[in-house]
C-alpha cells in the first residue's frame, strides 16, 4: 500500500536545464528546464527568448530531451506533446520499448508518435 501511494506523489524535479547559450550561438537563446518528475514522465518548462533557426532551435530542444532521457534512465524512446499541460510546455513520456503504449503512462500521450532518440545520436553527440 505504501509502495502505490509513492508512486502516485510526484517526485522532485532533479534540476535537469538545458540551455542553448552553451553552445556559443548568440541568436539562439533557448532554455529547457524540467519543472515536474513523475514515475516516467517529465513535464519541461521551454523558455524562448531568440530562436535562431528553426531546424537548430528543433534540435537543440531533441537533443535536450534525449539528455533528460539519458539522465533519467538511459531511456530509447520517448513519447511527446507539446503545449500540455499548459502553453510552453511539453509533457515527455519515457518509454521501456517502441511497442509500449504511450498512454499507460499518461492519457495525454495516447496516439502519440514513439520516437527513437538514438536515431538522432550522431547530430546530438555533436553537439557538445
């Protein structure tokens, strides 16, 4: 009984932030910053003051995400939705496995597509 109420509580966020200037491009200022952790998801906070491009912008929010997921627990795929639960924010899910269903682990995730972060692993380990 214990064990489910814990489950239930949210966890703190663990400070994961990820910010854009890091990379030295001063027309991109983006931060992404985790602002709730539950059990396998993550409610990130995206803080836009330039956008540089917007194919930079895109993975430079990707990449963030597979740090999150990495961080979290080396996790492959994820599952997203943006605007949830409020404007400048993403819900994140982190999945065991491609065949999992997203909304097991929250309803707002149904039909979502699964995304494999290590498809996107050669531009991200470039990055850094």
């Amino acid at each position: 009984m214990i064990l489910a109420v814990l489950v239930v509580i949210p966890a703190a966020a663990q400070s994961f932030r990820s910010d854009s200037k890091r990379f030295g491009n001063p027309k991109m200022d983006i931060v992404l910053t985790e602002t709730e952790r539950l059990a396998r998801t993550s409610i990130v906070e995206i803080q836009i003051t330039a956008i540089g491009s917007s194919v930079g912008s895109s993975f430079f929010l990707l990449c963030s995400i597979r740090d999150l997921a990495r961080q979290r627990g080396n996790y492959r795929y994820i599952v997203k939705v943006e605007e949830q639960p409020r404007r400048n924010q993403m819900l994140v899910g982190f999945l065991d496995n491609s065949a999992e269903a997203p909304e097991l682990l929250d309803t707002r995730l149904a039909g979502q597509k699964v995304i494999d972060l290590e498809y996107f692993a050669p531009m991200c380990d470039t990055m850094k």
